[in-house]
C-alpha cells in the first residue's frame, strides 16, 4: 500500500504532472509501456522492436531486465506503469518452459484489467521485408477476420485488447490516401492466432473509386495463446463506463425526413394578439374626412337607438 499511497506535489511541475495522471473527461491516446525480463532475446526482441515501430510515439521502453512474473505476483507490473504513467504494457521473456512469450495487458486505477500471454511459434520482423515501408505515426486499420473472435470471452477481450494497443488519436475525417495501413489478425483452428501487416496501395482502375492492392511489409507472426488473465465482468463494465458529461442525451420534437432534413416541433401558449402595442404608423392615421364620417355614423347609430327605446316603451320619439 506504500506504493499506491496519495503523494501531494510540492512544486509546480509536480502538480502539473499529478493533474496529468488524473481522470480526465476525454482520455488522451494510451501509451503502452515496453519491458524486459530476466531473460529476453531472439524473436522476443524482435517482435517488441517492430511493435515499438508500429505504436510510435505513444511508447516508453525500460532497457534494464526485470525479475518480474507477471502472472504470479503483477504489483511490481502495476508499479512500473503507474510510475511511468502507462496503461498498456508488453513483457518479453523467454524460459526453458515457455520460449518466446510475450505478456500484452492493461491497466485500470493502478491494477491490471486484462493480461493475455502469447507465445511466439514463426516471426518474420519488417527488416526481412525488403521492399517500400509506410510512414510514422500512421493510424492503422484493424481487420479481424473470422467468426472465431466472438465465440468465447477471452476472443473477445484479445480482440478489445488489440483495437487498445494501436488505438491512436480520433479524428473527424479522414481522406482517403490517409488510409495506408492495415492489420489483420486471424484465429486459425487450433486457436493460433496470425498476425499481418500490409500496406494499401491505391491503383487507377478508370473509375472514380481507385482500385485497392495489398503489399505485406511486415510484421508477420504465428501466436498460440497460453496463459490469460481477464477482469469480471462488473469490473470491465466499469472500466468502459463514459461520463454523464459525453453521453447524447434524446432530443424531443425533433425528426429528420426522408431527404435527410431535420425539422423540429415548437410548443408556444395561447397569443393575446389585442394586448400586444404595435408600433403606430403614420401612414396608417385616419385622414379628417374620415373621422368626420365616423362621428357622424356614431350619430345616427345613437338616434337610431334611441328610437328603439322609446318605441319599445309607448312614446312618440317625433313629438315635440
């Protein structure tokens, strides 16, 4: 608990940096932490070197080995991450019983979430791939092909855990040459899981829409999934729990047609159109023929009237 304990700044730059490790209502791309263990080498090293390529420059590498066992005791794991402000981390190591593993995980408030060991059976890094490579910091599009990826519950937190590590940045639009990376990954029958790369090119076809083409430009590895370590579900519910602050809340009285239009519905009380003051127009005054012609109207409309009432009470309204 001594590691996990509240640290207080005591300089401005400490505070800035504290503020930084805090939630945040919308979270910045994770940066996932590379480490070494007791023994680690051949297509280990390989493998964690070209996915430092692939994840620039959202990547932090501790070259010292560590005698860590991520599976028995991870707070040494937690601590390290937590340290260097990493919620994603890669451990390779390499044992007379289990040769090329690799440990991919991640991490929710300090603690590991999920943790997935793979085990290495054919690597082809991208220095074998001699041919054009793509550029830096490319946002990548993830294809997992196969029903398999949803058939059991660790398929689909690998699956989650993949679409985490190269998860970079959101944008609102994209063009279409932006789009020249791909991932693939592949469960095979025997629950191997392949790895791919590509990259797209775009060819003219005679059309409006250029025609796609796939270059394979490294990595290429066979995985076979050995030891796995998920969250509850209450626990990874939680995790992907967003903020009152982000949730689209339903907006009443307002559709969209057919045509796309979106046309809303506005609710008003009854108008007192006589109490409502207009502004009063000159060209709209009445001229003095006018008003002598009511005047007299209002005149005979009395007469009139006054002669009813004396008829309707027996009098002579014409004697003197």
């Amino acid at each position: 608990m001594s590691l996990l304990r509240i640290r207080k700044p005591k300089t401005r730059k400490g505070k800035k940096v504290l503020l930084a490790r805090e939630p945040q209502l919308i979270e910045s791309a994770r940066t996932m932490l590379f480490l070494d263990g007791r023994k680690c080498g051949g297509n280990v090293k390989l493998c964690m070197k070209d996915l430092q390529a692939l994840k620039k420059p959202l990547v932090k590498v501790l070259n010292r080995k560590n005698d860590i066992t991520p599976f028995d005791d991870p707070s040494s794991l937690e601590f390290l991450t937590m340290k260097n402000d990493a919620a994603l981390f890669t451990f390779g190591s390499t044992s007379k019983k289990r040769p090329d593993n690799i440990v991919l995980g991640r991490i929710f408030e300090n603690e590991v979430l999920d943790m997935f060991e793979l085990g290495i059976k054919r690597y082809q890094a991208i220095s074998e791939f001699k041919n054009e490579k793509i550029g830096a910091c490319v946002k990548p599009c993830l294809v997992f092909n196969g029903p398999k990826w949803a058939q059991t519950e660790e398929l689909r937190r690998l699956r989650n855990l993949f679409i985490d590590t190269f998860q970079r940045e959101k944008v609102d639009s994209i063009r279409l040459q932006g789009i020249e990376h791909v991932l693939s990954f592949t469960v095979t029958d025997d629950m191997n899981i392949l790895m791919r790369s590509y990259r797209i090119l775009l060819k003219k076809s005679g059309q409006r829409t250029p025609r796609i083409e796939l270059e394979e430009i490294g990595p290429s590895a066979d995985f076979s999934i050995r030891r796995t370590k998920i969250a509850s579900e209450d626990l990874y519910k939680q995790s992907r729990k967003q903020p009152k602050q982000l949730k689209v809340g339903k907006k009443k009285n307002i559709s969209t047609d057919a045509l796309g239009n979106t046309k809303g519905r506005v609710h008003l009380g009854k108008q007192q159109t006589g109490s409502i003051q207009t502004r009063r127009v000159k060209a709209l005054r009445k001229t003095p023929e006018e008003k002598k012609e009511n005047r007299q109207r209002k005149k005979v409309a009395l007469k009139a009237a006054a002669a009813e009432a004396l008829a309707s009470q027996g009098g002579n309204p014409f004697s003197s």
